[in-house]
C-alpha cells in the first residue's frame, strides 16, 4: 500500500467507524433478531426461524397495515408533486425581497417540532377543529366530521412537512434550466400554459422525480406524525413496529416488520431511480 | 417606409438610460448588424423587437403594423439565443417542430418542412438526436433551423456565433450568410464582434451609449467612421493631433496633408507607409511582430506612438531600431476639429 493509498484509508476511517458502529451493527442486529422465535412466557427465543416472516406475510391484518403505509405514502407523494412543483415554478419567477420572505415560508414546517406542529395538527384536524367546522359551514358534511384517526389527516399532516423537499428538489432543476428556454418557446408562438407544461415541466421532471423518492420514503417510514393523528386505530408499518417492540414486546416479530418496511422502501427508491437515469440520462447531463 | 421602422424609441430603467432616441428602418430582405461594447443598448433593442422588453417610449412598426400592442408569441419572429435555447428534453426533430406546431400546421406538412430546414443547415441525418449529443455548432445549426422553419417575418440573433471556437465561427459566418440570401428573411444581428459584423452585414448601425452612433454599410463605418468613437472601436486607428501651417497640417512640425485648422488626424494602420523621399513624420521602428499574412510595426514618432500594418508579401520592411518616415494619403485620413467633441 503506498503512501497516498494509506493516507486516503486514513480519512476515511472515522467515518467508516460511525457509520458501522451506528448504522450496519443495529442493522445487521435487527435483521438477525427477526429470525429469533418468541413465547409469552419465555420471550425472545434464540431458535433460528422464519415464522415471523411467515406470520406477517399470512395474516390480512398485516397485509392491510403495510398496504395503508403504501397508499398514505403514494398519495403524500403526488399532492407533494402537485403543490410543490408549481409552487417552486412560482418561487423561481418571483423578485427579490419576496422570494426571499416566500423561501422561509415554504421550509417553515421543517423550522417547528414535530411534537407541537403535529398536536397543532390535531387541534385543526379534531371533532371541533377548524377544518372540520369549514366544512360543515360550507354545507360539504352534515355534521362537523372530525379527521383525526383518518388516513386524510395522516396525509394532510404529512404533506405539511414534506412539501418543502419537493420544493428545493425541484427548484434545484428548475435552477439548472436556461430560462432563455422559455422566451424560445413563447417566440416560437406558445401560451404561458403550454409552455409551463411543455417546456419547463419536462425540464423540471429529474427534480419531480428525485423529490418523490425523498417525499415517499419520508413519508412510509413516518413515525410521529401517523402515531399522534392516526393514533392507535390507524396503525401503519412504523407504528405497528413500535407497538409490537413495547407494547406486546415480541421483538423478534417487530424486527421483521422494521425489516419488511426497509426492504420494501428500499426496493421501490431503487427501482424509481432505475428508471429515471434511463429515461432521463439521453437528455440531461447528470 | 421601411419594412421594420423603430421610431425614437427610448428604454429607461429608472434613472439608468439603455437606450436613446433610436431611429431605425430596415428593408426587406436586409441583414443588418446593430454593432457595439457591452451595455451600448443593442441587446435591449433587440429584446424590444422581439417584445420581451416595452420601449419606455417610441413606436415599432413592422410591414405598417404596429407591434407594441402585440404579445412576443403573436409576432411570429424566429429569434436564436446566445445559449441557443434549445429544448434540452426534445429530439432536434421536435425541436424544430415546435413553432409549427403551436401554429397548428399539419403533421405531414410539419414533417417535410422540419426535415428541409434541417437539410438547408447540413443536419438533415440528425434529426433523431438530442441537444446535448451535438457539438455547439451543431446546436447553433438547430436553433437557426428552428427560428427559419416558421418563416418569420424578421429573424433575430442574439450574438449567436460568441459561443463557437474561430474556426467554426468563420465558418458558420459563411454559412449564415449564404442561408439569409437563400431564403431572403430580414436580419438583425446583434454582435459585440466587430469582425462578424463587418463579414454579414449589408448595413451596420454602430451603437454606444444607447444612442446610434452611424449607420452605414460596412465599408463606410470602415473607411469613413462618423465619430472618433466609431474609428477606434471599429479595427485599429492611429490619432494624431495636427497644427495648421501655411504649407498644411502639421504633426509635431512635419507637415503632412492639407488643412487650414488644428484638427485630430485619424488614419488606418495599413494606409500607413514608409517613405523614402521628402515629407513624412520621422520615427524609429520600436517593434516588429509577424502575424502570418501581415506584419505588425510600432514606430514612435514624435507626434505619439503610430501602429503600422504591411502585407507579408515579400517586400523588405525596416528591423526593429531603424529609422524610417511615415507617410500617407491625404484621402485615406479622417479629420476631426480640435474643439468639435465627436
């Protein structure tokens, strides 16, 4: 090994340190912990097992819980595309000092605890919350319907804070795009709105695209905000894992589901990103 | 009336003046070069054709019709960016496409007529690619193409050759020429480079300051620049301050051509030449530097220091610390009275 090899290995050994000791060693933990058996009398039993994999991928109970954690995710996502793309369109075109004040706007909710903006959540969401009251008044419900412990709250809460990675994600392609673009197409004869939809949202989709891995697997692997809005009757994947490591205290079981979850967010981001650097590669120097 | 009129047009950001009573009129079918330093005002005249800039004041008119009530999507002129503004996300095909689709052409027509424009340009095999596999003069190609295809009533450019290496500047100088007589579509090019310039232009409005400085074909801004702004920033000139004698004007007591007040003489490095009878300004050859095709002397003279340019064509030329007289023809010299600023 010569010198400069050695030194390079130097540098990056604190780091490697961290990450094994703090990241790989828990992991490989959990992973080995999920194939432990468990009794109520005995606790965790040190068997080599797949019965909790078994267990989790047999029971409908399961099956509803990790495919809630999908939908609440994939409709997080898209809401997160749909307000947050237009939103850093929006942002870009703005003049100083108001993109300025309007940036710190939009990564408020990263600014707030999760704790306080979550339980401000629950007190808009509530039985005699203001959303529920509007919607009453605007004659949309016939009662006041409250959202807490519903999959829309979660969503709702969820967007509120995910919404600004969308946002820096796509402005950070919308940065990399030659605004003279834009004049070409509207010289060219287009309207404002064909060129929004043709010129720059293509050029913004790398971003749309990288933002929605962020948003989706922030979002499926939520804690906080699913366990104080959707509480215990609408458990999701990070929840129920929760639930069985301190409530029933099967470890083992938890483990496998954590597993489950990080394989399954795993798989889909790697796919996603398959898929973008295919289709994207061609156009856009990465 | 001139098919593009610009009258006293006037753009104003705040106190800051870009440009100043401007009165322009280009005929059909002209290439014209609006031709000065960075911040002269050219760029932003351009940007109030093309309608992405509204003059504070003044009318554009294009073919009698007023334009300042009209949309720059409602102009219908092809405009090629400095940057070339190409689609990125677009086969070179669909790039070209786009102005006639947004106008609605049909699909076999816009077929045929993307594929001829991409032919008039050398690209015609090219058609499937995308922007960021072409060289930049390919992309220029593509963006002239594409600002062609609509058959605009004016074609702008926006410096569209600053991005290219000189080989390929030249080159495409050549080219562009040759496809705006083709297709005989009105220019305005807008050029820092005054060589480019000089090689298009039928006419060049020479610009400074946010006003005209002279418009004039690019032999007249040459040989007759109308102001001691246009000599200098249009190839290099050497000024001398003369004093009247009874036998002429004199620089530094060596008389050298007729003239009966004090004046600032401007005269061409290549109209300079040595003499070896009589009259001329004494000097003594400081430096001689082979260009190629041309030499380059400075010779110091007591009237200041004078660039001198001769043809590489074989004739002997003084060395470096001789001592030589220049001289030159009354006719080739521009005079401008002492006391008159230009």
């Amino acid at each position: 090994m010569n010198a400069q090899a050695r030194q390079g290995w130097l540098l990056v050994a604190p780091a490697t340190l961290l990450f094994v000791g703090i990241v790989a060693t828990p992991l490989a933990m959990t992973l080995l912990l999920s194939f432990n058996g468990w009794s109520s009398t005995q606790g965790i039993v040190p068997t080599l097992t797949v019965q909790n994999y078994a267990e989790i991928l047999s029971d409908s109970f399961f099956a509803e819980i990790f495919l809630r954690t999908l939908r609440i995710a994939l409709w997080v996502t898209l809401i997160c595309v749909l307000i947050g793309a237009p939103e850093a369109y929006i942002l870009r075109r703005m003049r100083e000092p108001w993109r300025s004040s309007f940036i710190l706007v939009v990564i408020g909710p990263l600014l707030v605890s999760v704790v306080a903006r979550t339980l401000g959540w629950a007190l808009l969401l509530g039985g005699n919350g203001l959303i529920p009251l509007a919607l009453h008044r605007l004659g949309l419900t016939s009662s006041p319907v409250s959202l807490m412990f519903t999959e829309t709250g979660v969503v709702i809460a969820l967007v509120h804070v995910l919404v600004p990675f969308m946002v820096l994600s796509v402005w950070a392609s919308l940065a990399r795009m030659d605004p003279a673009t834009e004049r070409a197409a509207q010289s060219l004869g287009a309207s404002q709105i064909t060129i929004f939809l043709r010129i720059v949202l293509p050029q913004a989709m790398p971003g749309i695209l990288s933002g929605g891995i962020i948003v989706f697997s922030l979002a499926a692997s939520a804690f906080a905000t699913p366990a104080i809005i959707g509480g215990r009757r609408l458990k999701v994947a990070s929840t129920l894992a929760y639930d069985e490591f301190l409530n029933t205290l099967n470890w083992p079981l938890g483990a496998a589901i954590a597993v489950l979850l990080l394989v399954g967010i795993v798989a889909i981001v790697v796919g996603w990103n398959r898929f973008i650097e295919r289709r994207y590669s061609q156009v856009f120097a990465s | 009336m001139p098919y593009l009129a610009l009258e006293n047009i006037r753009k104003a950001y705040g106190p800051a003046v870009a440009v100043d009573r401007l009165d322009l009129g280009v005929e059909k079918g002209e290439f014209i070069s609006l031709l000065g330093p960075s911040g002269c005002g050219k760029t932003t005249t351009l940007q109030m054709i093309a309608g992405f800039v509204e003059p504070t004041q003044g009318a554009i008119a294009l073919d009698g019709i007023d334009l300042s009530r009209l949309a720059p999507e409602k102009r219908g002129l092809g405009i090629v960016f400095q940057s070339y503004a190409l689609f990125p996300h677009m086969t070179v095909a669909a790039n070209v496409a786009f102005g006639l689709e947004m106008r609605r052409v049909g699909k076999a027509e816009i077929r045929q007529r993307v594929e001829q424009a991409l032919a008039m340009v050398g690209l015609a095999d090219k058609g499937g690619r995308y922007p960021r596999q072409m060289s930049g003069g390919q992309q220029q190609r593509v963006a002239l193409a594409r600002a062609l295809v609509i058959r605009p009533a004016i074609l702008l450019l926006d410096e569209p050759l600053s991005n290219l290496d000189a080989k390929q500047r030249e080159e495409m100088q050549l080219e562009l020429r040759q496809i705006q007589r083709q297709s005989g579509t009105t220019t305005v090019l807008v050029t820092h480079d005054q060589q480019e310039a000089l090689a298009l232009s039928d006419r060049i409005v020479v610009m400074n300051q946010g006003r005209v400085e002279q418009i004039g074909s690019p032999f007249d801004v040459y040989e007759r620049p109308g102001s001691a702004f246009v000599a200098t920033f249009l190839g290099r000139t050497n000024t001398f301050s003369a004093e009247p004698t009874p036998r002429g004007l004199a620089v530094a007591g060596h008389v050298m051509m007729p003239g009966e007040r004090p004046a600032t003489i401007s005269i061409r490095p290549e109209k300079v030449d040595f003499t070896t009878d009589g009259d001329g300004l004494p000097g003594r050859v400081l430096t001689r530097v082979f260009q190629g095709n041309h030499w380059l002397l400075h010779v110091e003279t007591p009237g200041g220091l004078c660039l001198v340019i001769r043809p590489n064509d074989g004739r002997p030329l003084p060395g470096e610390g001789e001592t030589v007289v220049l001289a030159f023809r009354a006719r080739d010299a521009s005079l401008s009275l002492a006391g008159s600023t230009p």
